[in-house]
C-alpha cells in the first residue's frame, strides 16, 4: 500500500483519515474532504515530520459543546455560533404586574398554593427584637460549632448562578428566596422536607441582584434587577412593578423602617429615591454622586438619612436630605481600596462599622472569583454586631465568619454535602441560620 515501513497504529490511522475522507465527501463537504485527501495521500517523509504552525486563517472553528451553548439535546442541528461572543439572553418579562404563577405552569396548582399559603402564614406572625439577641463572643461561637448542614437541607432552588438571597424573618419555618442571572426567583419550604417545596417564578429579565422581606411586612419579597424593582405580594399572588429604568439599576435598600421609600443605586454610578406610595413607576429624585459605577447602597440602621455606597474603588457616606441632581459631596468617605468594590454594608445594630468586599484581598481573603461566579459579598449576622459572614475560595470549599478585628471565628463547611463555591450567603435574624448559595442555582443550609 506504499507504507509498509510505518507502524500498525499510523497504517490504522491514515485508514480512518482515508475513510472520513470519503463520508466527508459523500456528504459533499469539498474543502473538509479535499484537506483530508490530502493528508491521507502525502508521501512517508512527510507523514513522521512534526506539522508545521497551522497559520491562523486555516484554522476551523472550535467545536463548542452543546452544554456550553446552553442548548438542550435534541434531534435538530444547532445553528451556527456567531465569530463573537455575545450577551446571553433570557425571555423578556413584560411591564407591569405579573400573576405570581410558577414557570413550569399555566395555573396555580395545589403545591403551589401550599407553598404561597406557607409564605402568607408565617408573615402574620411578628419577629423577635434582633437587638435583644447579641451575646458575648464565647456564647456566640458555641452557636455557630452547633450549626451543621445536612443532605436534606440541600436544594437546587433556580436555574442559573445565584446572585441575590433573602431569607423570611419566621422562627417557625425556614423560608429562602433566591435571585439568579437570568431573572428567576425561587422560593422554597426548607422546613417541610419535600422534593415540591421550591417553586420558580420568572418576574425579571436579567440578573435579580438584590432582594429584601419588607422590614414591616415579610409577606412583601421586594426584588431587583437591571431593569426594575419589583414587589412581590404572596397576598394578591402578583409581583408589583415599584420602579422601571432604562439605565440599569444594581441594588437598594428601605429609607424607613415601613418600606415604604427606598434608595437605589444605578450601574452607571447615579441613585435614586423610590417612593412606593406614589403612582406610576418613576422615581422621584436621581442624583448623580460622583462615582463611576455603584454597585451596593446601604441604609445606616439607626440615622435612616445615611447610607454608604459602593463602587468601582469608592466607599463613600451620603445624607439622602441633602441629595440633588448634581454636585453631591459625601459626608464621609472610606480610604484605601485600590481595586474594585463589591460591597460595602453597614453594622446590623449601631451601623458603627462598615464591612467591604474588595478585588484587593484585604484581611488577606482570596475573594477573586472570576468571571464564572458571583461576587462576594460580606455580611453582617444581624444577631452579632461585630461579626460577619463571607464565601471563601479556600479547599474544602467553606463559608467563613470574621469578628470585626479580622479574626476567624468560625469555617462552615462539610466534606460529604458541600464542594463548591458559596458566593452569596444569608443570615437568619434571630434563629441560627445561614444559607449559603453558588453558581449553579444550588442552596445549602446550615
């Protein structure tokens, strides 16, 4: 056959070449038929020489698995993919009210009315004073070495990576809501032990990147994303449209201890003021503050008129009396981030401290995520004033809780039920509770 002198696995494999050489062909596939006939049919010095650089315009287009396309198996050819990446995209949510009816039905169906009667009963009931539950630092780490995670208390609650979590203020029943990128919120019974007691509603188009209980009335989830804020009402079974913008909008937080006003903060730097009470979904004051891009706002839990805003290096203090269109100066301002800002938030009882989460690893934490999880954000326990919660990129994956002074308190983990990355983290008021969430939709609960 004219190379005899090569070894048994070349003969075998200019065979295959040869004979994909002629499926190619036959599917009528010249320029991928016409490269293979060539390879198949070039002399024996050429076939033991090491090939030359490809030059880049001959190199075909990389095979893109159909996982990586977000693509379910099917029968029918995938178009081809564009040269360049582009944004993914999710089916758009209209404006306006929205039916709170979970993605996979037309019509409420009994589990989900178990779970929507669930949220609405455990709202009529009022929380404890969190104040009351600060205690001394020995007491508080006996806590935390008593909470555990268990196979059970792991769910996959929505599709796509968590970006947001708020958990209801119920001492009775352990009710979780969490935010992905593509806009779905799920909700979910942890109590009730059930493979049915996570729904998925779909109320946004992109990322839900902040969520709170209305502080006056937990059976309202309010809920944020880039291009509105939203409340979720289990009572009339409807997400209400607060606020609607084209300029995107990143986060917010209550003005008042009624929820009734919020500020929220803009991609672009800017914020707002929302007032719920008024009509239509405008806000009623924007203010430009000076800051590049504004990722977090915080309210001050005492003095209502302060909150601290977080941004591209920026951690500045604002009195929300004194904001106006243009020209706004902070009352303070927090020095020395050198990189990006994740988040900054205020102590839960004196709002004496402020915790930020910065690309420069400061308190020596690695929270460089990348481009494929949720960024870290620090948070407060609500029950400890001086102690804070944080994902960590440490083996085995772990969540962490820091004292103010930068001490190690405590490492969640779990070699057996957790593996991964939990970015977004939560913090029962008054019950000891945390809930940790990654990138793929998945939530554990300590």
């Amino acid at each position: 056959d004219g190379y005899s002198q090569l070894s048994a696995y070349e003969r075998k494999r200019l065979k295959n070449i040869t004979e994909n050489a002629k499926f190619f062909a036959a599917l009528k596939l010249h320029e991928s038929a016409a490269r293979l006939h060539q390879i198949a049919t070039k002399s024996q010095s050429h076939a033991t020489k090491r090939a030359k650089p490809k030059k880049a315009e001959d190199e075909t287009v990389r095979r893109r698995s159909m996982r990586l396309q977000r693509v379910e198996p099917s029968g029918i050819p995938v178009a081809e993919m564009p040269a360049q990446p582009e944004a993914e995209e999710y089916p758009q949510v209209p404006a306006g009210p929205l039916p709170m009816i979970p993605e996979d039905q037309t019509e409420n169906s009994k589990l989900t009315e178990e779970l929507l009667t669930t949220w609405m009963r455990i709202s009529e009931v009022k929380a404890g004073d969190t104040e009351e539950r600060t205690c001394d630092m020995k007491r508080y780490q006996g806590s935390l070495n008593s909470m555990g995670l268990s196979e059970d208390n792991i769910k996959k609650v929505v599709k796509y990576r968590v970006c947001s979590m708020a958990i209801h203020p119920s001492e009775s029943i352990i009710f979780v809501a969490a935010g992905d990128k593509s806009g779905q919120i799920g909700l979910w019974n942890v109590t009730c032990k059930s493979e049915e007691g996570a729904h998925v509603f779909i109320p946004h188009s992109y990322s839900v990147t902040c969520m709170h209980f209305s502080p006056c009335n937990p059976a309202h989830l309010l809920s944020l994303s880039t291009e509105s804020l939203r409340c979720g009402d289990v009572t009339r079974a409807v997400f209400d449209e607060i606020c609607r913008s084209e300029e995107g909008l990143s986060s917010f937080d209550f003005l008042e201890d009624n929820g009734s006003t919020a500020v929220v903060g803009y991609w672009d730097g800017g914020v707002a003021v929302v007032d719920r009470r008024t009509p239509g979904t405008s806000s009623e004051l924007s203010a430009d503050i000076g800051f590049k891009r504004t990722r977090t706002v915080h309210v001050h839990p005492v003095n209502k008129q302060y909150f601290v805003a977080a941004g591209s290096a920026d951690v500045c203090i604002y009195d929300v009396r004194y904001l106006k269109s243009n020209g706004n100066k902070p009352v303070s301002s927090l020095k020395g981030h050198t990189k990006s800002v994740a988040s900054a938030y205020f102590s839960p009882v004196t709002g004496s401290r402020v915790v930020t989460v910065c690309a420069d690893d400061k308190l020596r934490h690695n929270c460089n995520t990348g481009r494929w999880l949720t960024r870290f954000r620090a948070v407060w326990d609500p029950k400890q004033e001086d102690c804070f919660v944080v994902g960590s990129m440490a083996r085995p994956r772990q969540i962490e809780v820091f004292q103010d002074t930068g001490k190690l308190l405590h490492s969640f983990y779990n070699l057996d039920c957790l593996s991964s990355v939990c970015s977004i983290n939560v913090v029962h008021p008054t019950r000891n509770i945390l809930v940790g969430g990654n990138s793929s939709g998945r939530l554990h609960v300590f």
